[in-house]
C-alpha cells in the first residue's frame, strides 16, 4: 500500500509546525511525505531553512488528490490565498480525506469553506478571530481556544502545539492502540 501525506511549502511557513507530524506519520507509520509549492524552486521558511518542494504544481495537478492520504498545511507570517490552492483543499475535504493545519494555516481551510460547521482552532486571540470573521476568512462560529481540535476529517491546532498537533494525525492514522500509547509518546516526544 502506498501511504502518502502531502506538506504544502510557501514562503514565511513556520517549518518547525510539521516536526512532530514527519516523525510520527514519516517514522512511525511509514508515510512518505511529499511537498509542494505554488510556485517552482526552493522556499525559504521563517526559520531561514531553505526547502525544495518535492512536485511541481502542475504535477500535483494531474495526479489529483486521489494518490494522498492527507494534505498538511503549516502556520506562517505571509498567508497568501490563491483560487487552486483553495481548490484543492476543497477536493481533500470533498473526498473526506485529512486536512490538517496549524497555527495561522487555518486561514486556508476557512477561506476555502471548509470550516463552515466545524469546531476548530488558530494561533489567534478572540479579537483577532472577529476581525478574520469580518475580512470573510473565518465563519462566525465554531473557534474555540483549544490547543488542539478534530472535527471529522479536519485537525488544526495552535502554533505552539506543534507536538500534540503530530500525535493527533498520528491518532487520525490509527497509530496508537490505547490511550495509554498516545500519552507516553506524548510524553516521550516532550521529554517528560
């Protein structure tokens, strides 16, 4: 069987919010663990790492969502909305497959409707959660301040939560037989 995620890359994205999630699905559950951007060459992160997207956008066009087990979207400083980009996430949510996101890369998911109905969380205060409603990112309901929500196929998380974000798709994945399994990795992975 081939098991794979696919990371979208930009520029600004806070590559440090995906660590957690490339151990746990990449390691643990064997998941090879693709990327992309918008556009072609290397994308420079918030850290000053530089990355070099495994697919171009054209190619990620014609092999369709079909191939992936999930889409993975991280925070940054620079979101930037492009109409297939949005597109696509609708078509992962469409085939009920993961889309997680974290930190700021909610915004993604809100602005391409997938949130609509939903619980789920942001790197963001309640003011500035309004004032994402207002600009037609956000829906007026179903924010909450939780570290870290699944709603169905849907996981996001807060930015500092970049651990318990990993540990929730690792969840999603069925990669823990109990509940105990989950909080010793958790608890391993935070050197507890």
């Amino acid at each position: 069987m081939n098991k794979r995620l696919l990371v979208y890359y930009y520029e600004g994205m806070a590559d440090f919010e995906f660590s957690a999630v490339a151990i746990i699905a990449g390691l643990f559950l064997g998941y090879r663990i693709d990327s992309f951007s918008k556009f072609t060459g290397p994308v420079k992160a918030m850290t000053g790492l530089v990355y070099q997207p495994t697919m171009e956008w054209a190619e990620l066009k014609s092999s369709g969502v079909g191939v992936f087990d999930g889409l993975i979207i991280p925070g940054g400083a620079k979101i930037e909305f492009h109409d297939d980009f949005l597109e696509l996430i609708r078509g992962f949510n469409g085939e009920g497959k993961l889309v997680a996101a974290i930190c700021a890369g909610p915004e993604f998911l809100g602005k391409a409707g997938i949130l609509n109905g939903r619980r789920f969380t942001a790197s963001y205060t309640p003011e500035e959660i309004e004032e994402k409603v207002q600009e037609g990112v956000f829906p007026k309901t179903g924010w909450t301040s939780e570290k870290v929500v699944r709603d169905k196929n849907v996981i996001t998380a807060d930015g500092y939560s970049f651990i318990d974000f990993g540990i929730e798709i690792g969840d999603y994945f069925h990669l823990f037989k109990t509940q105990e399994d989950k909080e010793n990795l958790r608890k391993e992975l935070k050197g507890f």
